[in-house]
C-alpha cells in the first residue's frame, strides 16, 4: 500500500486527489546490532533504498504530484542533486505528464542522472551549483508559464509526505526513538520528521519525541557554521548544498528538540559507509552515512550515551553511486575482484588466505 492510502487520515487527501501510488514508503526499520554494539547503543537504520526511486524523496513526491494533478497543473519541473530528480521523473512517468529536472552538471551521481533519463524526464545540466539551479527552477514556475508545479522542498506537500517516514519508525518500534539521526542539505527532510513526530506526539500516539540530531559534510555545512556556504563541496554529491532553502525549520526541530547539527568529514563518511555494508549488510549512499559518521565521533567523544536508542534515516540506496563507495575501498584494496585463472588450485590458494 502506498502512502497515500496507507496514511490517508492524517494526509490532505480529499476524494477529488487522485490515486498517484509507486507503492512508496512501509521501508523496513533494519536492526543493526553489530554497527550497535561496536558504538554501545542499539541503532536502526530506517532503509529508504527500498523506495521505488531508490530514495526518500518518493514519499512526499507522491503526494506533491498528486496536488498539482488536482490544481490542474500540466508539467512538473525541480532542481536537484540527484534523488529528487529521479524521483520526480518516475512519478512524472506514471501519471503521464512532462518533466523538467534541472541538475549541477556533472556532480550528480551516475545512476540517480541514469534514473532521471530512464524515466523519460528532460533532464538539464547547469553550469553551477544546486543552489543556483533551485533558483532558476523557482523562477520559472513562478513565472507561470506552461502550468509547471515546482516539486522541490519548498513545495508545502513536500514536506507533509515525509512526515510518513517518522510515523512508519514509532509504528516499527512501538515508541519513538531517544535520538534521531538524520543527513542534512536542503534541510526539508528533518523538518519533516521533526513535523511527524511532533504531530504522533500530539495524538497521544508516543510519549516523547527524539532528539533530532543532523548531520552534514563538512564542506558543506552552513548550519553547522551558522553562515551560507557559497561553494558547497563534498563526496557525498546529494548534501552537496551551500544555502538550505528550510534552514529556518530545520533550526527549530533542532532547538525544539534539544537536538545538535555536527559535521562529518568526507573521509568520515566513506568510513561510515563501508562499516554500515560490511557489519550492518546495509549498502547506502555516501550522503546517508553522515549520521553513521556522526555517531562514531560522538562515541570517540564520549558524547554518545550509553544504551540509548538511535535511528538513522538511511535516506538513499548505494546502488545510485558505486564509484564513490568504490573510491572509498581503494584504501584497503579491496576495490577490485580478486582476478584468478580457471584452475582448481589457484581457487584453493584465495579460499586458504594465500592470496587476496
Ligand atoms: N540524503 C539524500 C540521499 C538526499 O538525496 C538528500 C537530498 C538528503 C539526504 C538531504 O535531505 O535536502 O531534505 O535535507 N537531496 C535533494 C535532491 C536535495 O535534490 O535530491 P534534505
């Protein structure tokens, strides 16, 4: 079941919105208590990989898609790092109406712009950043032309599916989680936990909500440093944001929360990633291992409380960007296959340790 069926009562949902539905959301909340002990919590990884695109965007894209199909709007158009791109591509595709992505040339991760071509989207590559590319697709859908629908962040349902993520953790654990970690770019996607639990909280649905606790590249990472960054740079290219469009919410669910921003560098990252695969069987993309990142240098710090329980959102699949997880290999040499000819004792020497 979709989100849209599955969290309709508390979605605005109305019977004149149509039924948009990839089978998006119900991702599962995977146990990871190798990870977990190594760092002396018990930790959970919340895998949005299993989304049909691949990432977490599908979950408030449905619902943006399906508003602007009931406002009448013709086209859909967004800025993007990657995910939100593919994302909006595949809905696009399955409602039947264009698409417009507009990408950062050439930083973009080669499955998530393979995704966005796959699904029949016009996909543009602009000379500059995200930032700039988020503005330029701003200003022509306020322009009015062609009833384009701005699908980004800034699109209020947005940030209403999302909530369906943190709603999804309480139901899995049965309460909410003492810390929630989570990779922080444009900055929408903790606004909408924070939002989501907030809302289960009024309901009566948990007792308490989490300390939201966000996570970004060190490179790019202005609400860590508290000013914009004008030249984002970072490994993991879906963070890659210098000028976060809901840094103000973002700020709040932190302030409310009683929660922190930390940065984590791009070395860090790649750690996290290769720990989360090889001790967790979890393979997600380098921008949601920065909380992974993060909690191993709380731990180092002896910031990280004992016993408590943590849940990262794993926000993309690895799948999307094998060459940065392979390039984060390369160090301990195994980015390769061990390459052998076709004899029985050339096998035996690699199954003894004898060679590899
Ligand atoms: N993780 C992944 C895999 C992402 O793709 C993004 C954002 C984030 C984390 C950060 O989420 O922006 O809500 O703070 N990707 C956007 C995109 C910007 O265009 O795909 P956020």
């Amino acid at each position: 079941m979709g989100v849209l069926r599955r969290y309709k009562e508390l979605l605005p949902v109305t019977p004149s919105t149509p039924d948009v539905n990839l089978e998006e959301g119900s991702t599962p909340l995977i146990p990871l208590p190798r990870v977990g002990a190594g760092l002396g919590i018990r930790l959970y990884g919340k895998f949005e990989g299993c989304n049909p695109s691949g990432s977490f965007k599908d979950r408030g894209m449905v619902l943006a898609v399906a508003k602007a199909l009931e406002e009448g709007k013709r086209a859909l158009i967004c800025a993007s790092t990657g995910n939100t791109s593919a994302s909006a591509a595949a809905y696009a595709a399955s409602v039947g109406v264009p698409c417009f992505v507009l990408l950062p040339a050439g930083k973009v991760a080669m499955g998530k712009l393979t995704q966005a071509l796959m699904y029949g989207a016009t996909v543009i590559a602009v000379r500059g950043n995200f930032d700039r590319a988020l503005e330029l697709a701003r200003a022509a859908a306020e322009s009015g032309t062609m009833g384009l629908a701005m699908v980004n962040s800034v699109n209020p349902y947005r940030l209403i599916g999302q909530r369906t993520g943190a709603w999804e953790v309480c139901e899995a654990l049965g309460r909410a989680p003492d810390w929630h970690a989570i990779p922080v770019g444009n900055a929408g996607n903790i606004s909408a936990y924070w939002a989501g639990y907030q809302e289960y909280h009024r309901l009566g649905k948990i007792e308490k909500a989490p300390r939201m606790m966000g996570f970004q590249a060190a490179g790019a990472a202005p609400l860590v440093t508290g000013k914009p960054c004008p030249n984002p740079e970072t490994v993991a290219t879906a963070i890659r944001i210098g000028n976060p469009v809901s840094a103000h919410l973002a700020r709040a669910a932190v302030q409310e929360s009683g929660g922190e921003f930390n940065a984590v560098t791009d070395e860090e990252i790649l750690n996290a990633q290769r720990l989360l695969a090889s001790e967790g069987g979890v393979f997600a993309e380098p921008a949601s291992c920065a909380p992974l990142a993060g909690l191993v240098k709380l731990r180092e710090q002896g910031k990280l409380p004992e016993g408590i329980t943590v849940t990262m959102v794993l926000t993309g699949n690895g799948l999307k960007d094998p060459d940065t997880a392979l390039s984060g290999l390369e160090k301990s040499g195994r980015a390769k296959p061990i390459e052998i000819g076709d004899t029985e004792e050339e096998l035996k020497r690699v199954l003894e340790g004898r060679r590899g």
